[in-house]
C-alpha cells in the first residue's frame, strides 16, 4: 500500500510532531526551509532544507540509539557527532536535549558544523 506524503510548512510540523521540535539557526547561503514531513511508524521528522538545487535534510526523534558502521567520531565542544560518506551525501548523527538527530547533504564540513551547533 503506498502512502501519501504531506510537507507541512514550519509552524504546522511544530504542531502535529508528537515532541518538541529544533530548528537550525544558521543555514548557508540561499538555504530556505522548504518542508517538513511526519514518518508516523518511526516517530520521525524530517525537515528539507534547499537552495534551489541541493538539498539538506535534518531527521529528528525522540532519542534512540543508531547503529552507523564505518563513521569516525567527531567533537565539538561537549557534542560527540559520529560522521560518515555515504552515496547520498555526509551523514552526521548525534544526540542532544533527549532527541537524536541525523543531518545529511553535500556540504563542506565547515557549514555543517555551523548548522549542528546553532540547531535549537
């Protein structure tokens, strides 16, 4: 059975998520905030950032534990961020506030590490 998908805009995902959500303060240049989406069965939002021709997407949940193989550990402060290639871009996953976040793209990793610390 094939399921509809619905992106809300940021006020709207704010009040159907069933946990207080955070957004980046800082996005790169010419990054909008294009939508959000609920994945109900995983407890799961993901928020789709875009210039008009990247994308980056930010995943939150309640915390879980993720299991990444082959990732290097990275930290910052006293945040511990696991980093690793993948085909669909850097992956960085870490938790925060008692939510786990998982944050992917095609960026230099100076501006991810700007986005993951101003994430609010």
């Amino acid at each position: 059975m094939e399921q509809d998908l619905f992106y809300y805009s940021g006020e709207e995902i704010k009040k159907r998520a069933n946990f207080p959500l955070s957004f980046p303060a800082y996005l790169p240049p010419g990054y909008i905030f294009q939508g959000g989406e609920i994945i109900e069965r995983e407890r799961t939002v993901k928020l789709i950032y875009t210039d008009g021709l990247e994308v980056i997407i930010l995943f939150q949940r309640p915390y879980t534990d993720i299991l990444m193989r082959k990732n290097q550990w990275i930290k910052w402060g006293n945040l511990r961020v696991r980093f690793k290639e993948s085909p669909h871009g850097k992956v960085f996953t870490w938790n925060k506030d008692k939510k786990t976040f998982v944050l992917i793209g095609e960026l230099p990793l100076e501006e991810f590490v700007k986005i993951i610390q101003s994430i609010k």
